[in-house]
C-alpha cells in the first residue's frame, strides 16, 4: 500500500502543534509478529473470546481458559518492538506525544523506550489469585499450567483485562490525566470495537480535537476521524516521524 505523502504532510502538521496522545491496539504489534485478535488468522478465530477471555468463563473453568493464556504466553514470548513502537517512542522523547493509551498487554512501548505508557487492558507481568488475592511476579510463578497460588492453591489469573472486568481505576484515572488538554489523539491498530477504550476517539473530538486514525483499513467512522493514514504502523509511522525530522 502506497503511503499517501498529501496526508502524510497534513498529519505530521497537526502533530507539530503539540498535546498530541497516542491510543494503541493489536495492530501495532503485528509486525512484531504477535498477531491482532479480529483479523483473518487472529486469536478469536481460534478461541472463542466469549469461552476464553471472559471472567465468568475463566472462574467457571480456568483450566480450559489457561490453554489459550499459555499459547498466548508463547507467542508473546522474545518478541521485539517494530518500526511503528519506535516512532512512537521518538515522538515522545522529541515532546511530540505526551504518552500512549495501550490496550495491548505485550509491553512492546516500553520495550520501544516509550515512558508514558497507560496499559488500560493490564499486563501479563503479574498474576492474582482471585480467591484470596495474592499476586504473584510472572517470573516467580511455576512452569506448571495452569499455574497455582502458592497461599490457598487457587489457580492463579494474568492481571490482564477480562471481558465482563472493570478497567483498573489507576489506568482510568491516568487515562483521564492524558487526555486532559489533549488537541490531538493518533489511533493506531485497533478495531476500536472495544468498550470503553473505543470511546477515546470520541472523546477527544467532543472536547474540541482531531482524530488521526493509522490503520490497515477504515475502523473508525467518518463523523470521528479527521485524517486516515491508511497502511502498516510499522511503515506509516516512522513515515510520519522522519517527516517530523525524528
Ligand atoms: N498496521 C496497522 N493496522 C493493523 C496492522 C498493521 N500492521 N495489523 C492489523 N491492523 C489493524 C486491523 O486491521 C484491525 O483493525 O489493527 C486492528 C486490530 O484490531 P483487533 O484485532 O480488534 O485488536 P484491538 O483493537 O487491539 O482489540 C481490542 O479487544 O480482544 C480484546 O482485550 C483485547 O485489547 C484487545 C481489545
């Protein structure tokens, strides 16, 4: 796909003026090589998410439920930060972007450099038991799957975001903090098919400012989005950084 240099200029205009956030989905990290969740080929294609991302599913059954967390761990596992966590991270350093709402659990931004980083949907680096609320560093957790408390021999949960969980306050709360003064927000791989992370686009446009969307396709409607910078993340955004002389 061709990268569209008109938008391109308009894009990396906007973000020249500054308050510019970055909300962030699956789609960054494809290229990483981590595939996305709704994509032909993506992980509910082959999981169920209702039977394997939902709590009520993971308490009535957390055995079934750890077979899809352990190949997610796998695939997950040594992956690097591609061109499109990069730029991100230059943007930031260069005072472009204030930080990054992710809904990716992968940790791939920080591994990128990127320091204002809100993990909305939580991260696999720690787990917690749900009966007794232990919480357990994924590095002291046993090989064992699924993997067990070591106080109450409850099986143990990632501290990622379940459908039917709330959103950790914290993450709301420094969510609400990014977004506060926030002129621009650039959507980057995500569906924006996802529950209240799909409402930021809408909310910075509310507030008086612009939607830039970075996708493989149109996800957002058109009564959100100012700009479409259509293509890979991995390609686009470094794209827009260079033009940004980063
Ligand atoms: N560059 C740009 N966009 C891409 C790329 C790429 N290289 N690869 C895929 N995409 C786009 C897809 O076209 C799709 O629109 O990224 C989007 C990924 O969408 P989803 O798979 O729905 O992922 P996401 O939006 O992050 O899902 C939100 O849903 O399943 C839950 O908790 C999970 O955080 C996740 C949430």
């Amino acid at each position: 796909m061709v990268l569209d240099q008109e938008v391109l200029n308009q894009a990396a205009e906007m973000i020249r003026q500054g308050d510019v956030i970055a909300l962030t989905g699956a789609g960054v990290s494809t290229e990483s090589g981590i595939p996305d969740f709704r994509s032909k080929g993506g992980l509910w294609e082959r999981y169920d998410p209702y039977d394997y991302a939902h709590i009520a599913s993971f308490r009535q059954n957390p055995e079934r439920v750890w077979k899809m967390l352990s190949e997610l761990r796998e695939t997950l596992d040594g992956k690097r930060p591609n061109g499109a966590h990069k730029a991100l991270s230059r943007l930031e350093k260069a005072g472009l972007l204030r930080g990054i709402i992710t809904q990716n659990i992968d940790g791939l931004h920080q591994a990128a450099g990127s320091q204002r980083v809100v993990e909305f949907h939580g991260n696999g680096q720690t787990l917690s038991c749900l009966e007794c609320r232990t919480s357990v560093p994924q590095d002291d957790v046993s090989e064992l799957v699924p993997p067990r408390c070591n106080q109450c021999d409850s099986i143990l949960k990632p501290d990622v975001v379940f459908f039917g969980e709330e959103i950790p306050s914290q993450a709301i709360w420094a969510s609400e903090e990014l977004l506060r003064d926030t002129r621009c927000v650039l959507v980057c791989g995500t569906s924006a098919e996802v529950f209240p992370a799909s409402q930021i686009p809408e909310v910075v446009k509310k507030n008086g400012g612009t939607v830039i969307e970075c996708n493989l396709s149109p996800a957002l409607g058109n009564s959100v989005v100012d700009l479409r910078l259509l293509g890979k993340a991995g390609e686009t955004l470094p794209a827009l950084a260079q033009l940004l002389g980063l």
